[in-house]
C-alpha cells in the first residue's frame, strides 16, 4: 500500500511539474499557474479556498479599510477602495479561468492584478494613518520586498521562455509562490489598524453600552487627544510632524474649524506631492533641451563630414555667466523671473534660445539652493529621460529631432510642460516672509569658504558623464557587447536589461537620503567610482557591464553633494561659466576620439577615451574631503524631499521592468519565408539614423526593411551611443516591432561610426573586428555566422575607409578577405561599404575582395556602383535590387536574394554561366518577387519616397540546371 502512495505521489509530482522545456527532475517545484490551471484536484482545492476567502473576506476587509481611511478632504481612499475591488475581481479572474481555458486572458487579468497591487500596496502606505506607526512600517518591507521579487521573477521567466533552460521554471516559481504569501501577508497587516483603531464590528445589540447603536465606531485615538490634534508643520507631506487623527471617522461629529484645518492639512500635502511631480518633470525638460542641443547642430557636421560652424551653437551653454549681471540674478530667483525663464514653449523648435532661457533659470535655481533638493531633482529629472527613452525606443519623446512620424510626443510634452508651469506659477511659498530676510554677508562667508572652481569644475564634469554615460539606459551595454557565443549573447541585451541600468541610477540618487553625507564625500567612495569606472571601460560582456552598473550609483550619488557645492548666489555668473565651459571642453575631446580624421588635432585625442574618463574623474574628484583641502559643508536633504524621491525612484524602477516586459515578445524571430530556403539580405549605410530634415529615421528603416521582408540587414554608421547623437540605439524600433537578432557591432569605446547585424535567423556567434587603418578612420566589422534553415551561413558586415586613404582600404580589404576565405568552402555572403569601382584591380578593395575572399560579385555586369557591395559564396543567387534612398539617409539599399543549396551540400566552382541566368519575375515562383508597389521614379509611384532605381525593376536569376534546394 505505501508503495503504491509513492509511486502515486511522485507520478503527481512528475504530471505537474512538467511544462514546455523539461520536467522531472530537471523541474521539480509547481508553478502556481500549473497548481491551479492544469491538473485534478490541485486546481479545484486552490479554486476553493479562493472562493472561502475572496466572496465575503476580502470585499469585507476592502470595505472596512475604505471606512478607516475616508476622509472629506481627499480622494486617496475612494481611489484605493475602487483599485481593492478591481483587484480582488482580477484575483478571482485568473484563478478560475485558467491558463488551460484562455492562455491569453489568464495572462491579461494576471497582469492587471500586479499592476493594481502598485497603487494598492504604496496607496495603503500612504494612507496608513499617522499613529499606526508598526502598521506602515511592516507594510513598507512587504511592498519592497513584493516589487523587488518581481525582478528576479521576470528573469527566471526569460530564461525558461526565451532561452529555454531547464530547471529556469523551478526557480521561477519559487518567486511567483513568494509573491503570493506576501500579498496575503500585505492585507493581513490591516488587523494592525483594526487593533490601533479599536475598530468593533457589532451584529445585532451590543452589550458594550460604549458603543453606540452604530455598526461600526471608533473609540477615541489616544486619552486626552480630540480627534484632530496638530502640531508645527514643515511644509511638506514627507517631512511634516503633524500629527493628526483626520483620517479616523469619529461617531462624534467634528466642529467646522476642525474640519477646515483637517482640509487645509490635507491638501497641502496633496498640493506639495504636485509641486514636487512639477519641478521633476521641469528638470525633465532641462536634461530634454540640453541633450537636443548637441544632437541638434551636429546634424550639419555629419552632412559635411567636417566642422561646419554650426559647433559655435555651443558656445550657448556658456549663457550662465549672464547671472554675473546683479538686476538680471535677482530677478531671475523671483517667483516671477522662475515661472518667466520655464516658460519657453517653443523651446523644443528653437534649441538655440531655450537653451539660452532654460539655462539661466535652471542655473539660478541651483544658485540659491541651500541643501540637496536641486541636486535631487536635477538627478530625478535624468532618472525620467532614461525611463522615457527606455519607454520610447530609445529616443526621447520630446526632442525636437523627433515628430509625430517618427515617435515623437512633443504635442503631449508641451502640454505637460505648461501644467507643470501653471502648477509653479500659482504655487504658494513655502518660506515665511520673515524668514527671507537673511544676513547676506553672512550666508555668503559660509559658502564660499571652500572656494568656489572646485565645485564649479566637479559640476561641469559631471553633467558631462550623466550625458556621455547615463541619458540611455543602454550606453553602458553598448560599451560592453561583444557579441553571441554558442546561440547566447555573451552580455546583456539592451532591450533586456537595460532596466537594470535604470534601477541602478534609482539606487544611486536614493543613497544620499540614506546614508549620511559625510560618506559620500570621502576618499573611499571615490575610490569605488574609480574602480567601477577601470572595470567598465577594461572588462567586456557582464564583467564590464556590473561596473558600469556601479559607476551609474557613484556618479548619481554625488548630485546633491556637488549641486550645493557650487551654489552661491553672488558667484553665480563665474561659477556656472566655468561648469559649462568643462562640459563644452568634454564634449568636443569625446567627438576628438573618433572624428579624428576630420577635425584639426585629431591626431591627439585619436581613440583615446581613456585620457577623457580620467580627466572626467580628476574634474570630480575636487568635490570630496581630501586631507589637505578645508571640510565643506555637510549635504542636507530635506526629509520631504528624501520620502517623495525614493517613492518616485521606485516608481520608475518598476516602470522600468514593465516597459521591459510590455516591449519583450516571447516568441522568438522568424524568417519571414519560412520553409522556402530564401533568405534576403540587404546593406544599408543609414547616416547616423538622422534623416535628409534632420529627425530621427528608424521608423522610416524599419518601414522599408519590412516592406522588403528582409531576413539579413547590415546598417552602417549605426553607433550613435555618442553624446553628439543623443545616445540611441538605432536598431531598438525593428528589433522591437519586426523581431530581429541583432548584433550591435564595436562599441564606442572602439572608436569607429558603428555597424550593427540584424538577423531573422538565430546568431550562431559572432566576433568584432577592427581593421587596420593606420591614418584614416578606424574601420569596424562584424563577422557572424547564423542559423540559415540547419545550414551555418557566415554573413561579414564591414564600413571600409574613405577613398583618402587608399593604405587604409587595400589594408582593411586584406583583412576581410582573409577573415571570408577561412570559411572556405562554407558559404558567406558580405555587406559592405567598400568605396571602389567594379573589377578594379589591386590594390583596390574589388580584386582583393573577390579573388582573395574566394566569393562572387552578386552582379559582375552592375558597373553603377561605386560604395555598397553584396558578394556571396556557396548560395543560389535568385534576385538583386538596388533602392532609392528616399529621405532616410544619402545612400541606397541593395538587396541580395538566396537560397539555400540542400542541406550537407557545398556549392563550389560555380561557373559566370551558371551564375548569370537571367529572368524574369514571372519565372520564379511568387516567394521571390519584391513588392509590386515599389515601381515607380521621383516624380511618381513607389513607397515614402523609396521606389527600384538604375534597373528601374529588381534583376531577377534561374537556378542552374541540376540545383538542389
């Protein structure tokens, strides 16, 4: 008999613990989803004890907790009891439809049920009342504790459904059960308040003659209390003593003063939340218009491919100095001259003069700052620009260079903007007027005691990193990618964990509202910069990436400490001068780095980010308390401040991972001629992603990749992790909305303009090459092999030099060649910006290519041709067609169609014959036509300005007599 329970015990285990990757014993602990979906009785006894404890219970304790809360003057808990009955519906849903009955809405409702424990759990912190001290404490742990989990939940559900680990399951639902007891363990805190409040719930008569003839009542808070008792208020909803029972409904109804100062109490806590939501979202717009700036005027260099002139735009930053005038500083820290330099509407059209206006605004706000709060904001107003650019392909909704067209909210951001501007407007000073009569003299002997260029140079530094390191999450991934091993990326993935980056900024501004100040001005912290700097720029893949992790926590958490450093009203002009002159140096030494070739001293500074990140941590490093410099004083952060930005970093930490999971798609690329053997391939130089009028391209790329059905797509000047070209990731829109494998290419600690890899068919491996280029631009490549229906396909992308440099080409030529004939006979096709005439000879990159590489011209007879080429082995080649450029960029697409020989058969010794059967469309079979819609000219048909050009159709070829596909 007890055998026969084991075996029917393990057989239970084995029945459901088994999903879609592996089973027993690989997997060994259920998930919820298959205790309560999949099998008889687990589901049906889980099913019961939801219902004994959500048909009465839980509307019972949403209820009651709605009666602890409600208050005339505010609208938190009728919000909160509106979100506990949608929640506990969204409970019952998931649960009784089952991942068996409907997949897709077990998912929706599991979700929304998540989503509404945000307000759910922080709005039940919130609203705890003020007495219940153990009450709000434990719910606190238990909502961190709820939303940290999610992290590792969501990562161990990537590694079970993308990458397909066995065992990954198990581990995710450890969490998922975890999640479970602490969302019963949040509402079970609520006995706290019932205790606390002396709540008593009486059915029928009560003996108890001090309760009333009321069903529910509350006694009175506290012996001797009234039921509104208030105390010396800070200003602030975060950091105010008050201390107040309003939120207690007293069977005893209050007089009409109470109930007004209650009111008054109230929404000033409401109104101070509002106004902090307001000056984060206006450092939002400030890190926006600073960051378009640069982008902006370097348009006309990368038409030019030189300095232009327009580089004098920078010369804007330096409009601080202004505040060296005394009638222009004082009027610009009024209210008036707050609101006035804020409210520069057309801002984002005329870069130029909002950066001159917003400057000395923001500017001037610092200058007056006597603790940390402009430092955190300024650090949460980047916080947001990341989470925006996460949210929105990275690229920022409200940048000039983007319209409704190509992702752009600027409509939406200007009508935020002037709420918030409103919102500053009419906001009441929180400063007494008697207290705005200082000694002058005297507040200026304290802070200008350690001098004022330190703190001044430390500023302009570190705006500098912020921009070159931390406005995208997916900077420091770029620095540190090098590519796929084994079918696995060797280091995280942009669209991935580029959260990570976001928490670890969050976490960084947060530490200093934790730890005391005193800690993050010592030698030992800026060490641990130092070091995490060393093992971002010396490690690759994950190594290199946890340092750039680490660095993102240094350098946020020196904002308050650096922005109160630098403030003092009367040097205002001369110290944000200075800070703004480092930046402008910074900026023009990080475009030295790579633009050597067309810049005067290029020489210099050629592919040496080294020398500029040690000077950007020498700048820093004058802001902290060395032995030999006079103590400065000590950062203060109001508590408010510190209560509202570490709720509001939460808030963005979660954002960060929902945006990862809404944009994430489970199910992985597909050619998009599965089953066919055809794979199209195309190279495509797009200029830095900035189209002929100067927006943002990628919605225009992906349109036409799309339209082409294209399997394989080199991109060619794709590194735009650059603060000149505001830190985008050019491939996010396709990978995002057409599912890709990509490779981002050599990072920009390599020094060169970028090629990127986008692949339909999974990444084998894949390896980065620089080629020699001993005087001109520092050519990249990207040598990957794929997954081509079973057979391995080694596909070369490489952006050769420029026709000035001819050693450079015939160098770089050699080296493709030799990296295309170790494949030899596999097959390979190339994408490449070669910069040579068709069949030129040696030391031309053609013969070389070619004859070396052992690969075939896609079209030897195409003597139209003069930079981008397509050569191929061991393929049949079917079509080929040459795109007009459109708008996008200044050069063409050109396509190469393949099959893919048998698989185990080699195609070599192809002859010219073979390879030049022409046809017609009408030939081959209708999987290899190119869309009809693209015919046309300049003057009419084709698509956005796309349409086939020098054929004026796509050339088409027969397989040779006897192919095999």
């Amino acid at each position: 008999m007890s055998l026969g329970i084991d075996r029917w015990k393990l057989y239970s285990i084995i029945k459901i613990v088994k999903n879609g990757v592996a089973g027993y014993p690989d997997e060994w602990f259920p998930s919820v989803s298959a205790t309560i979906g999949d099998w008889y009785p687990e589901r049906n006894i889980f099913q019961i004890l939801i219902a004994l404890t959500s048909v009465s219970p839980r509307f019972a304790l949403v209820s009651l907790q709605y009666f602890l809360r409600r208050s005339p003057s505010t609208s938190w808990p009728d919000f909160l009891f509106a979100v506990g009955i949608v929640r506990t519906l969204m409970c019952g849903g998931w649960v009784y439809i089952t991942s068996n009955d409907d997949h897709d809405i077990h998912d929706v409702l599991m979700i929304m049920y998540i989503l509404c424990n945000v307000p759910w759990m922080w709005g039940g912190v919130l609203c705890t009342p003020l007495g219940h001290i153990k009450a709000r404490r434990r719910r606190r742990y238990v909502a961190t504790g709820f939303f940290v989990s999610i992290i590792p939940m969501i990562y161990f559900f990537v590694q079970h459904k993308i990458y397909r680990i066995p065992g990954a399951y198990t581990h995710y639902s450890f969490f998922e059960w975890f999640l479970i007891l602490l969302d019963v363990l949040f509402d079970s805190i609520t006995e706290l308040d019932f205790k606390a409040s002396n709540l008593q719930v009486v059915l029928g008569i009560s003996l108890d003659a001090s309760v009333g003839r009321d069903d529910i009542s509350y006694s009175a808070p506290s012996k001797g209390s009234n039921s509104v008792t208030e105390t010396k208020s800070e200003g602030s909803a975060a950091s105010s003593k008050t201390e107040r029972t309003a939120s207690h409904v007293s069977a005893v109804p209050r007089t009409f003063s109470q109930k007004m100062q209650a009111a008054i109490m109230l929404s000033r806590d409401a109104r101070e939340a509002i106004g902090f939501i307001s000056d984060v979202y206006l450092s939002y717009l400030f890190w926006s218009i600073l960051t378009s700036l640069i982008t902006t005027l370097f348009y006309f260099s990368v038409w030019k491919l030189a300095l232009s002139g327009s580089e004098l735009s920078l010369l804007v930053l330096l409009s601080p100095a202004l505040l060296g005038i005394g009638p222009l500083r004082t009027w610009a820290l009024t209210h008036s001259g707050r609101v006035t330099l804020k409210a520069s509407v057309r801002r984002l059209f005329v870069v130029n003069f909002a950066n001159v206006v917003l400057l000395i605004g923001q500017t001037a706000d610092w200058s007056a700052g006597k603790d940390g709060y402009q430092g955190l904001l300024l650090g949460l107003g980047l916080v947001s620009l990341s989470l925006a650019k996460h949210a929105n392909h990275s690229t920022n909704p409200v940048w000039p260079m983007l319209n409704e067209e190509s992702g752009g909210y600027n409509k939406t951001g200007l009508f935020l903007a002037l709420c918030a501007l409103y919102e500053l407007a009419t906001r009441p000073s929180a400063v007494p007027e008697e207290e705005k009569q200082i000694d002058h003299s005297k507040d200026n002997s304290k802070v200008t005691s350690h001098g004022w260029l330190a703190g001044s140079i430390a500023l302009g530094s570190t705006i500098f990193t912020l921009h070159c390191f931390f406005i995208d999450p997916s900077t420091i991934i770029a620095w540190s990618w090098t590519g796929y091993k084994n079918s696995q990326p060797k280091g995280p993935l942009p669209h991935l964990h580029g959260s990570l980056t976001l928490i670890a900024q969050a976490i960084g501004l947060a530490v200093p509202t934790i730890l005391p100040a005193y800690w993050l001005s010592s030698p030992l912290w800026f060490s641990y910069g130092c070091a995490s700097a060393f093992v971002m720029y010396c490690f690759r893949d994950w190594t290199g990436f946890i340092g750039g992790l680490n660095l993102a926590v240094f350098v946020m958490s020196l904002l308050p400490t650096i922005i109160q450093q630098s403030a003092q009203p009367y040097k205002a002009g001369r110290i944000y001068f200075t800070a703004f002159f480092v930046t402008i140096l910074f900026y023009l030494a990080d475009v030295w780095t790579v633009a050597y070739a067309f810049v005067p001293g290029g020489a210099y500074l050629r592919e040496r980010s080294d020398l500029v990140l040690i000077a950007q941590f020498v700048a820093t490093s004058l802001v902290f308390q060395w032995p030999f410099r006079k103590n400065t004083a000590i950062v203060h952060i109001p508590s408010a401040a510190s209560f509202l930005a570490r709720h509001l970093l939460t808030l963005f930490s979660l954002s960060a991972v929902l945006v990862t999971i809404y944009r994430w798609t489970p199910i992985g690329p597909r050619p998009y001629k599965s089953g066919t053997g055809i794979i199209n391939a195309g190279i495509w130089t797009v200029h830095f992603g900035i189209d002929n009028t100067g927006h943002d391209s990628q919605w225009l790329i992906r349109d036409l990749i799309r339209d082409m059905e294209l399997d394989v797509v080199g991109l060619l000047e794709t590194d735009l992790h650059r603060t000149v070209y505001g830190n985008r990731d050019l491939t996010r829109v396709a990978l995002q909305d057409l599912g890709y494998y990509v490779d981002l290419g050599p990072g920009p600690n390599m020094h060169t303009w970028g090629a990127a890899l986008l692949s339909k068919f999974p990444i084998v491996h894949s390896q980065h090459h620089l080629l020699p280029s001993p005087h001109g631009e520092l050519a990249p490549a990207i040598e990957a092999v794929l997954d081509v229906y079973g057979t391995e396909v080694t596909v070369v992308v490489s952006h050769n030099g420029q026709e000035q440099d001819p050693l450079d080409r015939e160098l770089q030529s050699k080296e493709l060649a030799r990296i295309m004939a170790k494949s030899y006979p596999h097959p390979v096709i190339f994408l490449g910006y070669v910069v040579t005439k068709p069949h030129a000879s040696r030391p031309a990159p053609y013969e070389i290519l070619v004859h070396d590489g052992i690969v075939h011209d896609i079209d030897p007879q195409d003597l139209d041709r003069w930079c981008e080429y397509i050569l191929y082995r061991g393929l049949y080649r079917t079509a080929y067609a040459r795109i007009s450029r459109g708008i996008v960029t200044d050069t063409e697409l050109q396509i190469g169609q393949f099959v893919v020989p048998r698989h185990g058969l080699q195609l070599v010794n192809q002859t010219l014959e073979d390879r030049m059967l022409r046809a017609w469309k009408e030939d081959l079979p209708e999987d290899h036509w190119f869309p009809m819609e693209y015919y046309g000219n300049k003057d009419e048909g084709g698509v956005n300005g796309h349409f086939y050009h020098v054929f004026n159709t796509p050339l088409y070829y027969k397989f040779p007599e006897g192919a095999q596909v």
